[in-house]
C-alpha cells in the first residue's frame, strides 16, 4: 500500500508533522505540530532538517528546533530510530511519498519509548550496546602475529552468518518486544531481558572458527537472569528488524545451544 501511495502523492504539498517533544530527561513530554513543505522523495530527516530551519509550530509559535540523531542516512549505522506512525523504524528511509502522499496528511514522530529520553527524539542506547558486552558480541584475538589463512566456511554457512552479521544494532527489536522493558536503573540492567539482538548476536560469533572459542562464556551468561528463557516468544523482534534477520530462528538455535551446553556441564561436574 505505501508504494501504491507514491504514485498518488501530489507535487508541492505539505504534510504535517506531529512530534512528541522532551526537553531533557525527566522533564514533561509535550506535542508539537508543524507544517512542512515536501519535496518528492523526501524523508522524514530531510523533513526534520527544515523544521530545524524553520521552528515554528503550526499555530504560529516560535519554537526550539527538533532534536534527533542521525548518522549514515543510509539504513546502515542504526541511530536515526524512532517511532513514526506508531511503528518503529528508521527514519532516514521512511519516505514522505509512501505515508503522506495527500496536502494536509499527518505524520506523528515519537521516540523509541525503551530507552531514556535524552531530547526530543533523541535516546540514550547505552544498554543496548551493554548487553552486546554480556555476551561479548566480537571475536577474540587468537595470537599476536600471522598464523597464515584463517578458518574456511562453506557458501551456505557463510551465507547464514552473513545474515546474522547485517544487524545494525538500532533497536527496533528491543522497542517492539514487550519483555524488554525500560530500565534505567545501570545495576540492573545484567539481570533485565537482554534482548533479541544480543542473542542473535551471540548465535553469529558462536558460529565463527575463531568466536566460537567464546561460545562457553556467552551460553553461561545467556542462561542465566535476563536471558534467553527470559524471551516470551512474541516474534514482534523479526516483524519490526529493517534488515529482516531470522531473530526468532536466532533465539531457538541459542535456546537449544544453552540447554546443551548445560547438561554438558552437568556430566562434567562443572555445575
């Protein structure tokens, strides 16, 4: 349907936007509307740079411009998620034309509502980058000098990691999952859901030659509090992921991972 809309969206139009606005952490959210001018393939970035411009409601009131955070304007790096229509994504590839292709369409901007608010549309995603440390989410050196050729892959293990590999770590797995709640409070945060996107993550190192000398130390922490048991199993993660990475194919390799490095433990008096 959004594609249909591109060819029914009218030249010259303008849209308005509804953002939810905070002007730090901890203070009174409020809403802002504003009128914008669209060009045809704008974005929802090139939008918020002429409200930046231009910060003044649709009542006419002069305000501070937006704050959001943005990187490679690509779908690459991750930072620029927010909550548009009530659906959370990246903003720099929702275009204009696809959700308000009519004069005096609405679109409403929130920020992700798991993490803390820094401003406006700006959070702070500290512990999603934190839980890619629980799990120690890299590859370990394995010497300090050339050891020749690393590791070889079939194309089919290859091609299943490098699926695995395109997570950006934006966050739109962790905002749609209902276990994955807010939690600002940093000494609780090893024992909270750790989400989607740490697991899957843990699923590509484990699977890699040299990683996988890690797979004991990330299946000890995923099985304890916060982890892969802690997963209710909605599968919002894999509807939400831009990149359309097999979480939930993920969080069952990983789940029946942990179960048998347990009960190896177990046989080897490692308890």
């Amino acid at each position: 349907m959004r594609r249909a809309n591109r060819k029914k969206a009218v030249e010259g139009r303008s849209v308005i936007f509804k953002i939810k606005r905070c002007d730090g952490p901890g203070k009174p959210s409020r809403w802002e509307s504003f009128k914008v001018p669209v060009e045809q393939g704008g974005n929802v970035i090139s939008s918020l740079k002429w409200i930046a411009a231009n910060p003044i409601t649709t009542e006419g009131t002069k305000t501070t411009p937006v704050v959001w955070d943005s990187g490679c304007l690509e779908e690459v790096c991750g930072a620029c998620t927010m909550v548009i229509n009530g659906r959370v994504r990246q903003s720099c590839s929702c275009l204009i034309d696809e959700y308000a292709p009519l004069e005096g369409d609405a679109i409403t901007l929130e920020p992700m509502s798991k993490f803390p608010v820094i401003r406006d549309l700006w959070v702070d995603r500290a512990r999603l980058f934190h839980n890619l440390t629980r799990v120690k989410a890299w590859v370990p050196i394995d010497g300090t000098y050339n050891m020749g050729a690393g590791p070889k892959e079939t194309p089919e293990h290859q091609q299943m990691r490098y699926a695995l590999s395109e997570c950006m770590s934006c966050g739109c797995c962790l905002d749609a999952c209902p276990q994955f709640t807010k939690v600002e409070d940093e000494e609780k945060w090893d024992t909270s859901f750790i989400g989607a996107h740490a697991i899957s993550q843990a699923r590509l190192f484990n699977e890699h030659g040299t990683g996988k000398l890690l797979k004991g130390d990330r299946y000890e922490e995923l099985a304890g509090a916060g982890g892969v048991s802690d997963c209710g199993n909605a599968q919002n993660c894999v509807k939400v992921c831009p990149k359309g990475i097999p979480l939930t194919e993920s969080i069952g390799a990983v789940g029946r991972g942990t179960t048998v490095h347990a009960i190896k433990q177990f046989f080897q008096g490692k308890e």
